[in-house]
C-alpha cells in the first residue's frame, strides 16, 4: 500500500498570521530557521504563503528597462532604491502584500509519490497540508520525502513471507 501524506508530514507548521508585518515575517524566518510559511486567518485557513524568495524579489535590484510608448518615444525607468532603502520600505508592510496568494495545497490522503511529483515540478521546497474545510494541519518538505525515501531504499528489508 502506497504511503500518504498525513505518515510523513510534520504536525507544527510554521504559520505567521494574514495581519503580521513583513518584519515580524522575516523575525519568524530567522527565529525558527525556515525559509517559508504558510499565512493563515484567525480560523487557521491558508491564505497565502511567503518565502524568504518573494522578500528577496521585493529588494533585488532591478534592471533598467524600457518600455515603448508609442510612435518613436521610449520611457525608460530607472531603479533608485538601494537594497536598505527597499528593506527599510518593507518594515511595515503586510505580509499578504507579497505573499502568493493562490497557494497549492496537499492534502493528508494524497499519496508520498503525488507530492513528491508536484515538489519536483514546481519546484517547491513544502506545501502546506489542509483538511477538508482548508484549514492547515501539517506541512509536508522535500527534505521529508527525500528521508523517507531514504528509509526505503536503505532501511530494513521487509522479512520475506515463507
């Protein structure tokens, strides 16, 4: 029988509330050593997640680019801001502001192999895992894959039924 998500996921996902700023956001970051987290509301639906990627994109530099206008003028717009001018800008901004707000979602009966196969497409590191009402009851990581399949290839032979 093919494992399902709710045997592997982890319980305590690392959530930030849909009113935190984005400095109390990267606290948490720091605090619990994540690199994302599911946003959730007062009846811990997810709403949003945020990565320590969507805050780099907020103060990356940004290339100059040029934009046609029409007829023969062009308008050029210019990045200004220097990073701590852009962090600085984040502080207290709401954290829905850059979250991804059309998250994909696991659920705990889907299989190990349907999660492994949506992580390796999109490339994401963890989904949140919700219930049927959509409210987040675990997290499941690549990492915890990656260890349970470690388990399998490595583990303990499965006594032979003789």
């Amino acid at each position: 029988m093919e494992q399902r998500v709710k045997d592997i996921m982890e319980k305590e996902a690392y959530t930030c509330h849909c009113d935190q700023t984005l400095s109390e956001v990267v606290q948490i970051f720091s605090a619990k050593g994540t690199s994302g987290l599911a946003v959730v509301d007062d009846g811990r639906h997810v709403v949003g997640f945020i990565s320590d990627g969507d805050i780099m994109k907020a103060v990356a530099a940004q290339k100059t680019r040029s934009i046609f206008g029409g007829g023969y003028s062009n308008m050029v717009l210019y990045d200004s801001e220097s990073f701590e001018e852009k962090a600085r800008a984040l502080k207290r901004r709401n954290v829905m502001e850059l979250a991804v707000q059309r998250v994909l979602c696991a659920t705990a009966d889907q299989t190990i192999g349907e999660i492994a196969d949506v992580l390796a497409k999109k490339k994401f590191k963890k989904v949140p895992v919700i219930d049927e009402d959509g409210r987040l009851i675990g997290m499941v990581r690549r990492a915890t894959i990656t260890r349970y399949l470690f388990d399998v290839l490595f583990g303990e032979e499965e006594p032979s039924a003789e």
